[in-house]
C-alpha cells in the first residue's frame, strides 16, 4: 500500500467522519490534498456527503461502503472523499444545488461525481447496493461513471461546464415588487391556501415544520390584524406538539413527519429543528398563554440541558435516527412492554391517550401520540400522566441510546442560545438564561481565532471555516442576549462580528452575503442565495439583526446595508415568494422597526414593565433601557424622550413613530398591541 492508499479519516473529529474510519473504502477528508490526488492519478472523484444522524446514510454505509467488493470497485476507479455536511455546509450547499441543476431531488447522502478540479458533472443521492427501488446498483453506477468520464471526455467536460457556470454566484434579472404592506398583506394571506385545515403544516407528506414560513404567518397575523393567519400557526404548533414528531417520553422534537399527520417522524432530533420551534412557539405563547405550549417548551428545554450540553457549555449536534442498527428503536414500544410498565391500573388509560395498541401504529410497534385529542386534558388528568411518562423514561433509559453527536456547530448554537435567552424572559427563567451564556461564551471563547470564528468544535476547535450563517446566528443570540441583560457588551460583539461579515462576506457588486468568506481557498465556488433552508437564510437573519444594530447604535449605515440586501435579492423573491418567507419575515422589520425604551429614573426599578412584555408578541423588538446617567443615540426616535413623574416610562416605537409615555405596566401591552397593528388599504 503506497502513501495514497487507505482509509484516511481515523484522525478526523467530525463524528460522521469517524463512524467511516474502518470503511474498506479509501476515504480521504474534503480538501486540497485529495483533489492533488486525484490529478496525480487521473481518477474522477466520488464526492459521498451526509451527516452523522442520517438514516439513509447509515443504509448506504452499510450496504456499499462496508462491503469490501464494492469499496475495491470505488478504490480502483474513483479519488474517495467523504464530507460532514454539518461540518462543511459551504460545500455541501454547492454540491446540492449541483444535483438540483441536473433536475435531480435532493437529500443525503449527496452522491456527487466531480472532475479532479472539483467540477461537479453527474450525481445523485442514496443509491442501492442492489437495484430496487427505481435505482440502480451502485456499482453499476460506478462503472458507468467511470467508463464515460475516461471514454467520453468531451460529454464530461460539457455537463462539468454548463453546471460550474450555472453554479457561479449572480442575482436573478426579471420584476421586483415592492415589499410594501399591501404586498405582504396579500402574499401572506394567499399563503394560508398552502396550509392543512386540518393538521396545520404545508399541505401533504412529508411534513417539515417550516418555522420560518409560519413566523412570518405568525408576524403578518400580528402587523395586520389577520386571525386565520395566526390561527394557522396556532393549529400547526399544537399538532406538532401531540403529534409522534415530539417526543412525548423524553422531550424534543423529531426532523419531520412522513405522514401527514405528524405521526411518524424521521427519528434524528436535530439541535436547530428544536432552537427553532421553542423560539417560535414562545413568541405564540405570550399572546395565547397555551399551556401546551408551556409544557412542550419546558420539556424541550429540560432535554437541551440534560441530554445536550457538551463539556464546557457549548451544545451538541444531533442525536441519531439509528440504535442497534434500527431506525427509531429506541423510541418505540412494544404494548407488551407499556403494560409491564405501566401496570393494569393504568395501560388502558395511557393506551386511550397516547393511541397504543397490541397491533401498534409503527411496523407492529408503538409510537406515543396524542394526536386523537389534541387538547390538554384537566390538571389531575395530567398529573398522573406524567407519572406514567416518569415510569416509561426510566425504563427506555436501560435501552441502548442513539448514535450522539457532539460536535458543537456555532450556527445552530446562535440559533439555540437565542430561542433559550428568549424563552428564559418570557417565561423567566433565570437558569435557561444562565445556559444560554453559557454556550455563547463557549462560541466566544472556544471558537474563535482573533476576531474571526470558527465553525465547528470538538476535541478543539475544527478546520472548517466559519460560514456567514455562523455569524448572522451568533450576531442575532447576541441582539438576544442584549435585550434580556441590557448588557452593552453583547451589543459590541454583535458590532464587531457583523464588520467581519461586511470585509470578508459581502457580495460586492452583487449584493447579499456570500457563504462562504473570500479567504476560503478549497470550493469550487461561493454560494450567494436567500432561499429558505430548514435554517434561517444567513441573508435573512442578518437583515433584521441589521435593523436591530441600527436601532441599538444609531448607526444609519446597518440599515443602509439591509436595504442593499433585500435590493439584491427583490427579483428571487419576487419569482419565488414562498421559498423567500425567511426575507419576507425580515422585510417586515425593515418596514416596521420595533424598538421598546425603557427610561429609568435614578433608584428606579423597570421590572414591573419587562414583565408585562411577557404578554405580548413583537418578534425582533430592541428593548432598550436607558438609565438616568445614559443617553440614546441622537437619530433614535426616542431621543428627546424623558421620565415622567419620576417613574420608569416606556415608549414603544415602530418605525420613526414613537407613543405617548407609558408609566403603568398594564397600559404598556395595551400600547404595544395597538402600535404593532397597521390597518392596510
């Protein structure tokens, strides 16, 4: 075996990367070094990416890149490389939207033939060992993409050109409608005709929970007075929370549903699905009080700081689909063994409930669902439900656990940290903000080099570069954190991250933040979009943390620059306004800028009104307190505001209106509700 040959990926850190390490496939890490080697020897690369709790990623692995015949084919023929897409979204991004070019769907694993100078030029997704399915053997496959990448040059050569120029980074030409109140008015409201009447979430299967297209239902419900719009985010939440999707023994939720109904879910629980859904439905909580909501919020809390804070603060990734090689084993249940449980007492109440039978919902088995009755049931009725569910999580405690997943990513943090700081105020919850500080000064600490970031974390900090997601995350978890403590420091690091943004990630000439930064010297490309992913677009976050910073520091420059980027992008959301609701959520802040000040005369005490902002919903506000030796920023609507009566005083501010004083804490939500609402016509 020369020093090319072998399986190199045993001294990587990502877990997925790991779990490939004694793989009879050669596998190399992404990187310069492997494209030299497949130069060196005139071999196409076989680009496989996933992620470490990907189901059919597990399926793939086992079928093919175990078997020691088919990784001899892929040794002989192809330059192996494996790619954590959690670890390197950059270049998953680029290769994923390569497969949509050549009119294929989506989804991991990302199987991708490239050129030895990374140029995509044919690809796919899972493909068998065996033809079934509608696809075919994979080795079929590899001998075929071989055959025609040494036979037909001048075919790969055109598919590698036509894919690498549609690849390179440019705004669509065509119509820009101007994103004015009666245009999101209207949009939105046409939107409710994609939404299930009857279990909430975009109509058929399979069912992702679409946060960032229900906060904007939920935000325009609130800006224009449209119940059916919040009622539609109400429905779909509340199945969500009784549905198979959340974990109703242990807490958090699931990726998505394969049904329909919310049932069955694709059993990986992903640290972002969670951040997102607990940031949303606390906004919803506030101005419904659900109980439900409470309870499910409370839970998957619970979960994030038992089961995924990582050594020194920061939080994991991911716990896996998979145990003992069985997609959802561990979280399913035999009735025999509910019964041993539970007891005669009580199975047929709980089977009654959470809809259990001997013949199961799931493959024979049992997935708890609440989904008959979606409504709560009486307090005592409760109570003994969760002494049962106290009893089931004890026994599945003995089983073994999914594959966990460590690594800690600063994206998904920024988002979790964020949604946790935002729930500790609601809810106040001093120790849910204590945790959410915790893993920022874990991403602060731990995760950067000089003022720039670093992606990924575990056993040290990781290769991969920071992404611009990492630092709109991280930037908003600070805007967040700022508003809970009235701490200037989160604030100034805000500043400081998004000037990194502006020098290394703005799109000059285009418009827009790139992915990846302009000293990213091993991709292909730098994406440049403002789609909705399943997380936040980081063009998306990064136009209301713009506004925000404007409205924190006065500096009119952050919202000349959000101007700039939803400009960029007018003509994508004008063509596609559904796959652009995370921009049409931001387009709103750029209209409406909300910004709460609390003025704090000396020895005064702003705590009766902080909590009355528990009662409202305003996404995004600045809440500001000025205390009697600070002043605000000269071009702040409130900056000729003062204390009255020697009282803390609010003013709440939309835009450059601000009201009049408000010096009682009941007074302040009714001021808030009706400065948040525009009548449209």
């Amino acid at each position: 075996m020369s020093e090319h040959d072998g399986n190199q990926l045993g001294e990587e850190k990502s877990p997925y990367l790991r779990q490939h390490k004694d793989n009879p496939v050669h596998w190399r890490p992404w990187g310069t070094d492997a494209l030299a080697e497949a130069k060196r020897t005139g071999k196409p690369v076989l680009l496989s990416v996933g992620y470490a709790a990907c189901h059919w990623c597990h399926v793939m692995a086992h079928e093919s890149f175990e078997d020691p015949i088919t990784a001899a084919v892929m040794n002989d023929l192809f330059v192996n490389i494996k790619v954590d897409r959690e670890e390197r979204p950059d270049v998953d991004s680029i290769y994923m939207n390569a497969l949509h070019l050549i009119g294929e769907q989506g989804g991991w694993p990302l199987t991708m033939f490239l050129t030895p100078d990374a140029e995509p030029f044919w690809g796919g997704t899972y493909f068998p060992k065996e033809q079934r399915y509608g696809r075919p053997a994979f080795i079929d496959v590899l001998r075929t993409v071989s055959h025609t990448f040494h036979e037909a040059p001048d075919k790969v050569r055109t598919n590698a050109d036509a894919l690498k120029a549609r690849l390179q980074p440019s705004h669509p030409k065509g119509e820009v409608v101007s994103l004015t109140d009666v245009t999101l008015e209207n949009w939105t409201r046409r939107f409710l005709q994609a939404v299930d009447p009857t279990t909430g979430g975009i109509r058929g299967a399979p069912k992702f929970p679409q946060t960032q297209f229900f906060s904007l239902l939920w935000r325009a419900g609130l800006r224009y007075g449209v119940e059916s719009l919040r009622e539609a985010v109400d429905l779909t939440l509340t199945h969500i929370c009784q549905g198979g999707i959340y974990d109703h023994v242990g807490g958090g939720f699931a990726r998505y549903s394969v049904d329909e109904q919310w049932l069955v879910p694709h059993f990986e629980k992903m640290l972002y699905d969670n951040a997102l859904l607990v940031d949303l439905m606390t906004e919803v909580w506030r101005e419904t009080k659900s109980p439900l909501y409470a309870r499910r919020i409370e839970e998957t809390i619970g979960w994030l700081l038992r089961e995924m804070v990582t050594d020194g603060g920061g939080f994991a990734a991911s716990l896996d689909a998979d145990s003992e090689g069985v997609e959802g084993k561990f979280y399913v249940w035999d009735f025999d063994e509910l019964q041993e449980v539970l007891g005669p007492n009580d199975i047929n109440f709980f089977a009654d409930i959470y809809q259990t039978t001997t013949p199961g919902n799931f493959e024979g088995k049992n997935i708890p669902n609440r989904l008959s009755t979606v409504a709560l049931r009486d307090e005592a009725t409760e109570t003994r439900l969760t002494g049962m569910l106290t009893k089931l999580f004890d026994r599945r405690s003995l089983r073994v656990r999914p594959g966990f997943d460590d690594k800690v990513l600063a994206d998904w943090n920024g988002l979790m940290i964020g949604a946790l700081a935002n729930a500790a105020t609601a809810f106040d919850r001093p120790e849910w903000l204590a945790a959410a500080e915790a893993a920022f000064d874990f991403v602060l600490m731990r995760m950067s080099l000089a003022t720039r970031l670093i992606h990924s974390y575990r056993e040290g900090p990781g290769n991969a570069p920071a992404t611009a997601s990492d630092y709109a995350n991280m930037i908003r978890a600070a805007l967040v954190l700022a508003n809970a403590t009235n701490n200037p420091e989160y604030v100034e690091q805000a500043c400081a991250w998004t000037h990194v943004l502006d020098t290394h990630y703005w799109a000059q000439g285009l418009g827009g933040y790139y992915l990846a930064a302009d000293d990213t010297d091993d991709i292909l490309v730098r994406p440049l979009n403002g789609n909705d992913d399943a997380t936040p677009n980081a063009n998306t976050t990064m136009v209301s943390n713009l506004v925000a910073l404007s409205s924190w520091t006065g500096t009119v420059t952050y919202t000349d620059r959000a101007d700039e980027t939803m400009e960029a992008f007018g003509p994508a959301i004008t063509a596609n306004p559904v796959g652009h609701a995370g921009l049409l959520y931001a387009a709103l802040d750029l209209l409406a800028p909300a910004l709460i000040v609390l003025m704090v005369p000396e020895g005064g005490d702003p705590t009766a009104m902080r909590e009355a902002l528990r009662d409202v919903s305003l996404p995004n506000v600045v809440v500001d307190e000025v205390w009697a030796d600070e002043t605000l920023p000269s071009n702040s609507p409130a900056s000729d505001k003062t204390v009255i009566d020697g009282k803390t005083t609010a003013y709440v501010c939309i835009g450059p209106q601000c009201s009049l004083p408000v010096t009682d804490a009941d007074k302040l939500v009714e001021t808030i509700k009706a400065a948040r609402e525009v009548t449209v016509t």
